[in-house]
C-alpha cells in the first residue's frame, strides 16, 4: 500500500495552484488529470492536501463510505460556512446533516416543484421583454435575474414587489461582496471599514435582518398551513421529535438555497446557451424536438452538465485515514470526486470536447461516471428543480426568441465564487423582436409540452 506522498502531482507552490484553478477552473484541473492520471493530488491555500480522483470505482467508494469518514459538510465548511453559515445541510455532518436533509428534502420532491411550471415560465418571458434587439449582450445577468425570482417566489413565497425588489438588490450585493471571501480565505481578514472581509459582513448583516424579517412576516400568516412555497412548508415542518427549526437554521438553509439554488441553475442555463449557439446542428435540432417533448431538450441539458460543470468537484475530508485503491489517504486530507476529470475521459465519453447532446438519447451514463450534482446521501437535494427550471427557462427562450451568439470564439471558464461560469457572461444578439407568446418560428400556434 503506497503512502499518500506517492500519489503523483505537481509540485508547484500552492498559492501557484490556486491561483491557476480561479483564473481558468475546467482548464486547470483537466491539466492535472492529464498531466497525473484519474488520480492525483495538489495543494491549495488554506485546504492541505487535496486528492482528485477520476476513477469511477473509486468515486462509488467514496459517494457510498461511512459518512462519518468522508465529511462533506467538514469539506465544504472551509469554503462557505462565511455565507452559509454552520448550520446548512451543506456545511453540517453526521445526525444534524441527516436532520436538515430529511426537512429539506419533502419540498424539493418532484410534485412540488412541477407546480412551479407557470410560474417559472412567466418570470423568463417577462425577462425576455428587456432584452436589446439587434446588438450584443451577455445572457448571464438574465439567467440569474430569472433563476433568482424564481427562488423568491417558489422558495421564499415572496409577493410584494417592493419586497421582491428590496431583495434582489441584498443578494446581488451579498453575491458580489462573497466571490474574494469564497475564493480567497486570506480576504477573511478585517482591516478596517474598506476591506473585503468588512464590506461582506455589512451586506451579510443586511441580508439577514431581511430574512429574519421575512421569517417573521410568513409565521404570522394566517394561511401559512396552506401556502405552498418552500419556506412556509419548512416553518411548518418538524423533526423526528416534533422539533421545528430554529431561526438560524432557517436563515442558512434560506442563504444555501439562494446559492445552491440560484447562481448554480443561472450559470448552467448560460452554459446551455453558450455551447448550443455554438454548435448549429445541435441548434437545429433542439428548436425542431420542442414539439415533440423534452427529451432531446433534456439530452442538451445533461450534456450541457457534462461539459461545463458549474461545481468542479465535490470534496470529503477524512475523519480518520482510509485505503483508497492503491493508496493510503492520512485522515485531515480532503479527498475530491473529480467532476471534470471524470467527465472528459474519452474511455467514457468519446471526443470529450465535443457538444452531443445524443450521448444521452436512448442511454443513461452510469451512477458514477455523470455526477454534476455528487453522489450518495450528499447528493444536492435541489438536482430535481434545477433541471426542471433549466427545461422549462430554455424551452420560453427557445420558443420564442432567435439568437445567436455575438462572437464565434467559445467562452472559457472563469471562477465566480464556487462556479465556473462563462467569462464574457454568454453574450449573445436577439436577431429579431421575440414572437408572440403563442406561436412557435415556423409560424405555428404553439401548443403545451
């Protein structure tokens, strides 16, 4: 059994590395693996030792060990317990993890969240409306203009505009003031009013006295029992022992949700757009599958998943050393199902840098070689609504507005806070004013899916 030390991998200083993953996050990690194999290990600032694996058995080894070994929460601590706070199902472990799962899980099941269809399609048309005719403009701002109200309305049961305005502009403040605070743990530091770490804190505090207000607001509703947003079902939920949950764990679940939520789903649709306009067959096909159902639509959103991971990868940090193929990992290490690395194997996926939405058609990718959301009990609870959103989002705008993208070079990844998202925003032309909401660009009256 060869030592952790044995493990092959750069030997570069690890502010070098970090500073790599931020400016190019796909590109830098695909280097490792070619460089090192389906496993290897690197340093980062502030994180020890980091071993990337890229092996689906060893990924099934590590998706379903002990939790009590491989901590999730312990892992992700490290990177957003500032946001998130210390009691997110993210950023918990072992029977509180389990808690939090289990009353977070019944609102994000598969009938809930199809209620949210019309919803979610009028927030993209009316979006759609601002968009500029004829000149360039990045889609990304969109996306997450839209996946955001979509959290406010679906998950926060949000319905006055004032409110719904008053809390845009706290999460897109909060958003910004977190990306150095995530990326950069030295930033955690306060050297006056001016510094990051200052200006975070101011914008945090706002944020939660907006939520603590809205917590309030909602539990004194007298139809909170028959609402059916996501925040009133948890202040109506309880645990195994009729505990409900507490204020501040609803506010890290409320902030998790805004992350987990939001940024993830809006960076992936732009992702979609990105790739989509730049393949024209694949174009061509979507736009022509739409009235014929989803699953083409649903192949283009899991190949989009494939090769532009918003999360790169998904981190564990051993409690106690364990054997990991032929290596021996120290306990304190943080071992990372590598994302990229498994999704550009060209064992698995043929051509790994091409765009084939059918890869997916007729075929599912096995439980551990297609794992944009994780795995195992720490799987995101929200997958189910993020590509529900994402079939719905694309379907309004594909139906509907004719685009193209506003320059033929592809976008490469940039790192914004914990995704990887295009770097120009996916700017794209609307190359004619949108159709009317029913009819389709042969000119046909739309009809529903």
């Amino acid at each position: 059994m060869m030592e952790a030390r044995d493990i092959p991998g750069p030997r570069a200083p690890a502010v070098l590395g970090g500073l790599r993953f931020a400016y190019n996050p796909i590109g830098y990690i695909r280097w490792l693996h070619r460089r090192y194999g389906a496993v290897g290990r690197v340093r980062f600032p502030g994180f020890g030792l980091l071993v990337y694996v890229a092996e689906p058995e060893l990924i099934r080894e590590v998706f379903t060990g002990d939790p009590a070994i491989y901590h999730s929460g312990e892992s992700s601590a490290t990177v957003l317990e500032p946001t998130v706070g210390t009691s997110s199902v993210l950023t918990l472990d072992d029977d509180p993890h389990m808690r939090q799962r289990k009353l977070l899980l019944p609102p994000f099941h598969g009938d809930n969240v199809r209620r949210w269809e019309a919803t979610i399609r009028a927030i993209t048309e009316q979006d759609m409306q601002s968009w500029p005719v004829g000149r360039p403009f990045p889609l990304h701002p969109h996306t997450r203009r839209i996946t955001l109200d979509v959290i406010l309305r679906a998950v926060f049961g949000v319905r006055e505009a004032s409110r719904m305005e008053q809390a845009r502009t706290l999460i897109e403040e909060f958003a910004r003031r977190a990306h150095l605070i995530t990326v950069f743990r030295v930033a955690r530091r306060d050297l006056g009013p001016a510094s990051p770490w200052a200006r975070f804190k101011r914008v945090r505090e706002a944020l939660d006295a907006w939520l603590y207000d809205e917590i309030e607001r909602r539990r004194s509703e007298p139809d909170l029992a028959e609402r059916d947003d996501v925040l009133s079902l948890l202040l109506c939920a309880t645990d195994e022992d009729g505990a409900p949950m507490s204020r501040q764990e609803l506010r890290d679940e409320l902030v998790t949700v805004i992350g987990a939520g939001h940024e993830t789903t809006a960076t992936a649709l732009a992702w979609a757009f990105e790739r989509v306009l730049r393949n024209p067959p694949v174009l061509d096909r979507l736009t022509r599958s739409l009235a014929d159902g989803d699953d083409y639509l649903d192949a283009t959103i899991k190949e989009t998943l494939r090769i532009r991971p918003v999360i790169t990868d998904v981190g564990r940090r051993l409690t106690r050393a364990v054997e990991l193929g032929p290596y021996r990992i120290p306990a304190g290490a943080i071992v990372m199902p590598g994302i990229v690395g498994l999704h550009f194997r060209e064992d698995l996926y043929p051509d790994p840098d091409e765009f084939r939405p059918e890869r997916f058609i007729d075929h599912t990718p096995g439980p551990y070689t297609w794992i944009p959301f994780g795995g195992g009990v720490r799987r995101c609870i929200g997958a189910t609504f993020a590509q529900f959103e994402m079939r719905v989002v694309m379907r309004a705008i594909l139906e509907r507005a004719q685009l193209r993208a506003a320059d033929a070079r592809p976008e490469r990844p940039k790192l914004r806070n914990i995704t990887s998202a295009p770097r120009r925003g996916c700017r794209v032309v609307l190359e004619r004013p949108l159709l009317p909401p029913d009819r389709q660009r042969d000119g046909t009256l739309r009809t529903a899916a």
